[in-house]
C-alpha cells in the first residue's frame, strides 16, 4: 500500500490547503482531491482517513457540490468540517436549515470530552466559526457531542461507523484546541502511525531520484529561489555529475541577485554542479513589451523559460529530464490538486507551453509546503541564509509590476525593494516579516519635488506575517521604519513620488499583486 495517507475533500472552501498542513503537522501525510474525484480512485488509495473540507454554497441547494453515501461506507473514518459537517448529515438522512443565527468568529463550543474527538480537550473551548446555515437535527445514528449558545449541534458523531461532524475550523489557529482535535483524529480514530517525517522524505526521494534517472542527463531549472535550491541540491545528491543547473537571468531578479546566485551554485561555490548562466534580460523585455494582463505575463514568461531551457538542452547535448521547484500549493492552486479556484498559475505549473523538449519533468518538491521545504533543505545541509531567505516569485519582478513591464520599471522597483529590505535589516524589528517586497503600481500622481511639480509613479510597500502561506496577516511595522524607508524611496528612486503601505490580509487579498 505504500505510505499511509489521509485524503481531503475539497468542495471550495478557503481553508483547505491549511486543513492538509494541520494534519502534516500531525506527521501524517496528506493530500487533497476535488469532490468530485472518482470514488472508486479515492478508494484504491486506501486512505486512513477522510476529512470533508468547508465550501460556501448551501447543502440543500440545487447544484451544490455534494458526494454519494457509499463515501461514509467505505468501512474508513470520515471528519466532515462546516460545509462537510452539513453535507454529511444532508446525505445521511439529517436535517440542514438556514441558521436563526448566523454565527461567525470566535465562539465558546461546550464538547462532549467523553468522544474520542474531544480526548484532552476543555470541556469549553474557543473555536472558529463561519457558517450561515446550520445542522437542525443530525442524521440517524448520529449523537450530539457539542454545542454552543446559538448552534445545538456544533458537532456531531456516530462512533461506531468512524463519522464524525464539526461545525466549526479546527485547522485555523483561532480554534485554540483545533491541532488537538486533528491529532485526536488520526491518531485515535484513523490508527496513523505518524511516518511522515522530513528526513525519511529526503532520503526516498534521492532513492527515487536516482532510480528514475538511471544513467540519463538532467537539467535543473535553478532560479536561486529557495524552491529550486532545495531541488537543486537534491538531485546534486542522487545524480552528481549527470545534472546541469542553468540559471536564467530574466531581467526580473532583485536588484544584484544575478551575480548572488552565481556566487553560490557557481564554479567558486561549494556545490559541485555544472552551472551554466544565461543572460537573457533583453529577449524577456522583448516578449512582455506592450503585455499588461498579469496571466498573459506569467504565461509569456513561463514559456520563455523553457525555450530558454530547450536552447541550453541542445547545446549540452540530449537532456532527458528537466527538474523544477514546483511545490505543493502551486499544485492546488492552479487547479490541479483540488477544488478551489485558479488563483495563479506558476511557469512551473499552469505556465507550460503544450511543447517541452524533454522525456519527463522531475518535480522532486511536488508534495512538499513552503516550511516542508526549508525542513528538506536544511536536512540537505543547504546553509539557513539560503534556506530562509526571502520568497520570490517564478515569474519574479514581472508580477511585481502592474502593467506593462520595461526596463527601466524594473530598475525602480529593483531599487525601491533594495531600500525596504535595508531599511528593514537595519532596524532589527522583533519579528521580522515573513515576507516583504516593493512593488510598482500602474498609479502615476501629482507631486512636488523641490519647487516642480512631478507625475510620477506610487510604489506599494507589502509585509506579512504567515506560518504557511495559505492565510497571511500584513504585519505592523513601525511608522518610524515605514517613514524612513518612503523617504529614502522617494528621494533615492527615479520616477517615483509617492509610498503606499498594503495592510490587506489573505484572504482576500494574495499576498503578491499579480
């Protein structure tokens, strides 16, 4: 059967990727798969356990994304959360209604501590809910395990069958018990084992890797990001010398970031990889010349990327593989993993042009969440300044400036990011972001610069704080730092006279601007 596995069903709620990190926390692996997979696909994985994810629609409404009842008999433990607590009981014989009381936020949930869900949890407990409709009466079988002053059933359980329904979000950090409750699931419930660790991950995939890879040539995609460093050094490991890492320089790193990434995967560094540098700045501005819709740019950019790639395969010869840094939320989110929406597609993913040049591409990251990464990279013994450093994007600075992409826009936002990141450096904050950039909007205004007055463009500072990427919060940072910074921005950088600060969460916003 190979490595035991809990599924997730996703019918389109926000929280669903964090539902799979929480039960990764757990050191049980997961994955998540649109409600409307194959039930005969879900069942030939031979899950440990099923977990039905939140959704925004209505249970009762025509339409409404929904499952048949041979999922609640496949004989595996199922945990319906909100959307998938109301559509257990709908498809079982319960009753959902529209709430008298629409409850939303932080509530206390008084819980049954008898159930197995509940083991070690207070018998009152802050969890998160956001639900307009609710469960009326639970499906026969099924024994009321928690409540709150307005919601009778918060959650529900027929013990004996493994079916157990919440109301509220264990997977977000506001329910405070809600890791708990996971854990009480796959362990308690499921019977995990808890042997998905990041060692053991490292150690397969060179296995796998090299197994694969047999004595063909490999070429990596190495943008110097942490995604495809991590990947990088991982084939490094599992094929030596058959592995050449090429190196794009598109025109749309930070600013000196080029010559950094030479510094550490090149011929003086300390990874012993054939490291070939292409610089390509002008043929990208060519192709995004007049382009200012942000799909068509990851699109363009993506695909310049692996004719890039194509022309450097030839030159070194056959190439079977191509290896990119393609980690698991690029996965879900561009439609591939789960239910919910597109919200981007990365040139690693949604990006690839209908033609590649090559057998197969080796995606060894594919599985992996962003801190899962840094984990596998510092196992590689890949040093923490790289692991940790700050996330850029595939498509880099082209998404990072809104409209049309020019050299001399990527010069602005290249200085005004260098500033920030100095600026930030410098002032030793307690917590540093988890992410913070600067980004050119499309906005020019009217100014004053000496005794003229100036049009020129606004730049947008942007700071988060994230555990994984999936929600994040803008981060406070100091007025002081944000004046020192604007200052410095509007005096050191050309063409620029005005500073915006981004204080919007994710969701609804994303945390880059394209």
């Amino acid at each position: 059967m190979g490595r035991e596995k809990i599924v997730v069903i996703d019918f389109g709620g926000q929280y669903n990727q964090l539902v799979a990190r929480r039960v990764r926390e757990c050191n049980v692996y997961c994955e998540i798969y649109s409600y409307k997979t194959d039930m005969e696909k879900i069942r030939e994985m031979e899950p440990k356990g099923i977990i039905l994810t939140g959704g925004p629609n209505s249970v009762y409404e025509e339409g409404a994304p929904s499952c048949g009842r041979e999922l609640f008999e496949l004989g595996v433990p199922v945990l319906g959360l909100c959307y998938g607590a109301q559509l257990m009981s709908h498809v079982l014989g319960g009753h959902v209604c529209k709430a008298p009381v629409r409850e939303y936020g932080r509530i206390e949930v008084t819980v049954d501590q008898s159930s197995r869900l509940f083991g070690d949890v207070s018998e009152k407990t802050i969890c998160w809910m956001s639900h307009n409709d609710y469960i009326e009466k639970p499906a026969p079988g099924f024994r009321v395990i928690a409540h709150t002053a307005d919601c009778p059933v918060a959650a529900a359980e027929w013990a004996e069958r493994g079916l157990y329904a919440i109301q509220f979000h264990p997977e977000v950090l506001h329910t405070q018990e809600g890791s708990k409750m996971l854990h009480n699931f796959v362990y308690e419930i499921c019977g995990c084992a808890g042997d998905w660790r990041m060692d053991s991950f490292v150690e397969t995939s060179i296995r796998a890797i090299r197994e694969k890879v047999g004595s063909g040539k490999v070429l990596c995609a190495l943008s110097g990001g942490v995604d495809s460093s991590v990947a990088a050094v991982m084939l490094a490991k599992a094929v030596g010398d058959q592995l050449t890492c090429v190196f794009v320089d598109h025109g749309l790193l930070r600013k000196n970031e080029g010559d950094e990434v030479e510094e550490v995967f090149g011929p003086n560094g300390p990874y012993d990889l054939h490291f070939i540098r292409v610089n390509a700045q002008e043929r990208f501005y060519g192709k995004l010349k007049g382009v200012e819709e942000p799909e068509r740019k990851r699109k363009i950019i993506g695909e310049e990327f692996i004719r890039v790639f194509e022309e450097e395969s030839k030159k070194i010869g056959k190439v079977d593989f191509l290896v990119q840094g393609t980690i698991y939320p690029d996965v879900v989110e561009s439609g591939l993993g789960g239910e919910s929406a597109v919200i981007k597609s990365h040139h690693n993913v949604g990006g690839l042009p209908d033609y590649v040049d090559f057998k197969e591409i080796i995606e060894p990251l594919r599985e992996l969440f962003k801190d899962e990464v840094r984990k596998a990279g510092l196992e590689l013994g890949i040093p923490e300044k790289l692991v940790y450093r700050q996330p850029f994007p595939g498509p880099g600075l082209g998404i990072r400036i809104v409209g049309e992409v020019t050299a001399e826009k990527v010069k602005m936002v290249q200085d005004a990011d260098a500033i920030y990141r100095e600026e930030i450096a410098a002032a030793g904050l307690p917590h540093t972001p988890d992410q913070y950039f600067a980004a050119l909007t499309n906005m020019r205004s009217v100014g004053v610069m000496g005794d003229e007055r100036t049009y020129d463009y606004a730049v947008a500072l942007r700071a988060v704080n994230t555990v994984d990427f999936m929600t994040a919060e803008a981060s406070q940072i100091p007025w002081e730092v944000l004046q020192r910074v604007t200052s410095r921005i509007v005096n050191e950088v050309a063409h620029v006279n005005r500073v915006l600060y981004d204080i919007t969460s994710k969701p609804p916003g994303t945390v880059e601007f394209e």
